[in-house]
C-alpha cells in the first residue's frame, strides 16, 4: 500500500473588521505583529507568517504544541504593541502536496491550506468566536476549541487603553513593580491585577498546553 501523505500544522488568520478600520495603520501594524512573531519564534515555523491578502496571514507551524504556542505568541504580541486589531485564528492538521517554502508560505498546495482557508471563512460566520483547532485528534480538539473559548474571554474583556498595563504585569510580575513604572498607587495596581483576570489568563494559557498529547 502506498503510504500516506505527511500532514502539517497550517496556521491561518484574519482581521476582524478590517474594511472598517483605515488601511494604512492597520498594515503597519500587523506587519509589525507579524515580523515579531518571526524573528523570536523561527524553531517554531517550518513556513513563517506571511500576510497574504492584505488583512490575512499564513503559516506552517513545525507541530500541533507548536501551533498552539504560535497562537498565544500573536495574541500576547498584539497586546504588547497595543495593535488595535483582533484576529480570527485557524489551525488545521492537513496535507501540503508542494514541498514546504521556509523562506515564506507562498507557492504551495494541497488540501490541507484549502481546508484551513474553509474553515476561516467558516469561523467568520460564527459572531464573536476567534478561534478553531481542528486536528487528526477529536478529543484534543474538543478540549482545546473550548479551553480557547475561556483563553479568549479574558483577552478580550481587556480594552486597547489596558494593553500596556497588561504588558507590564506580564515583563514585571509584581504589581509594585507596575505601580512604580506607572506612577500609581500600588493598591490600585494590585486591584487592577485583580480585575483584569490576569491569574485566569495564566491558568486558561497552562491548560491549553497540558490538554495536548505528549509529544512523540
């Protein structure tokens, strides 16, 4: 018997409302999220994020843990450059019959990147939700597509003006030290942790990564 195809990570995203917001800026800024996310996860990509049709991105990731993690790296790097964009994510375990591009995912094919690209379209039908990870694993699917549903309620219950406060409670880890970089009164900062959920961010992000499979 023939074997079968290997099969890859595929990662695809959109912005959500891009024709309403001014095209420029909006570019700028994910390119910026998008260059980042390169150069500080390369061993993460066999195929690095490439902005396709203006307000979309895709990639390979080098495996399902990986994917994963390249989806928490873009919504944290969003968060840390204040970008006023969200993104609807896909990550699909599929066939790529071309031969992976490492330089940049143009020029490839296969049914897996048409499903991924499926599945996006599908998900932009579906008011509100950002995220879908379908992969040859159902049961690991169903706990991560509804894990993500808890990961993307505290992420976005923080408006865009929070994103440096967050930011700084992620590079400080004290909210004294967060008080001090801001001029505020620590009490408030330590309530401000409080409200922001930022110990349920960190929960809901540790058991994304403990709900997958051991790796091989």
């Amino acid at each position: 018997m023939p074997s079968l195809p290997p099969t890859y990570h595929i990662l695809m995203a959109d912005i959500m409302g891009s024709s309403r917001q001014k095209g420029e800026p909006l570019m700028q800024q994910f390119q910026q999220v998008v260059k980042a996310i390169n150069q500080e996860h390369p061993e993460k990509l066999l195929s690095p994020l490439t902005i396709t049709l203006g307000d979309e991105y895709q990639a390979v990731a080098a495996s399902l843990e990986d994917g994963v993690a390249l989806l928490v790296a873009i919504e944290e790097e969003v968060v840390k450059q204040g970008a006023g964009f969200q993104l609807r994510h896909v990550l699909h375990q599929g066939t790529i019959e071309t031969p992976i591009n490492p330089n940049i995912a143009y020029e490839m094919l296969g049914p897996g990147l048409t499903r991924a690209r499926e599945k996006l379209a599908e998900l932009k039908s579906r008011k509100g939700d950002r995220f879908w990870v379908e992969t040859s694993l159902p049961k690991t699917d169903e706990l991560l597509n509804r894990l993500l549903v808890l990961y993307q309620s505290v992420v976005d219950g923080w408006s865009r003006q929070e994103h440096p406060i967050v930011a700084a409670f992620w590079h400080l880890r004290d909210y004294k030290a967060v008080a001090s970089k801001f001029n505020k009164n620590p009490s408030l900062l330590w309530k401000r942790q409080k409200s922001l959920k930022l110990k349920e961010y960190l929960a809901a992000k540790e058991l994304l990564f403990l709900s997958l499979p051991p790796q091989p």
